[in-house]
C-alpha cells in the first residue's frame, strides 16, 4: 500500500492529515499495521488531553505485539475515532481512511510541515 503523498509522516510511523480547521488527523502507517499483525485492542487518548511531542498516547494491540503510538506534535486532543474499541481491525482495513487514530489541535501549526514526505518515509523503511 502506498503512501499518500498529502500526508505528513514520523519516524515511529504515525500519518498525520491537516484538516480545513487546522487539527491533525493521526494514524499509523500501512507499514506499521502490517508489521504488527491483526490488531485486536486500541486504547484511544481522552479528548482535551495535553500533549508533548514524542509522547506515548495510544496503544494499539495485535495478536503479535502491543505498541505505543506516540504523538507527533505537541498539542490537544480533540476528536477520537469512536468505532475503533469495537473495531480495531479498521486499522489494518484502512489506515489511511477509517483506521484513523485521533485528532490533535497542535500547539504549533507550522509543525506539520517539519515532519517527513512520504518519499522521505518510505526511504526510512526502505521502501
């Protein structure tokens, strides 16, 4: 699956949109989904939690492994995929529609920018 080019990207393999309102939607790459396997538990941020860059917020489960998810910019919670504690198999099915994660307002909206292009993602998980 590739990697959309209107994404921004981290290192520990979060996928960030910008929304017309400014907030970020987060999720984890096709590539980090499919490294951990079927998920089966997601445990989402609550909404109006404060944020630090780099901070584990999330966690997600698969029948391999449990994984943080970590923010990738500093700022507050807004929005949370509700469906996802039912259905965390929306992950896998479609990280970059549905399987979002969480919306975030960042404290600083020029951070989106400074993340990686997906050319540059994919040549950090050698794609």
């Amino acid at each position: 699956m590739a990697n959309p080019a209107d994404l921004r990207y981290t290192p520990s393999h979060e996928w960030l949109r910008q929304e017309s309102d400014g907030s970020l939607t987060v999720g984890i790459t096709a590539h980090a989904q499919e490294e951990l396997g079927d998920l089966v538990y997601v445990e989402l941020p609550e909404p109006g939690r404060a944020l630090k860059a780099g901070e584990a917020c999330c966690v997600v489960e698969s029948t391999k492994a449990a994984s943080d998810v970590y923010a990738p910019v500093s700022g507050t919670i807004t929005a949370v995929n509700e469906s996802l504690p039912d259905a965390p198999q929306r992950v896998n099915e479609a990280p970059f529609g549905d399987g979002w994660l969480f919306r975030i307002k960042p404290d600083d909206a020029a951070a989106f920018g400074q993340l990686l292009s997906a050319a540059d993602y994919d040549g950090s998980i050698g794609a």
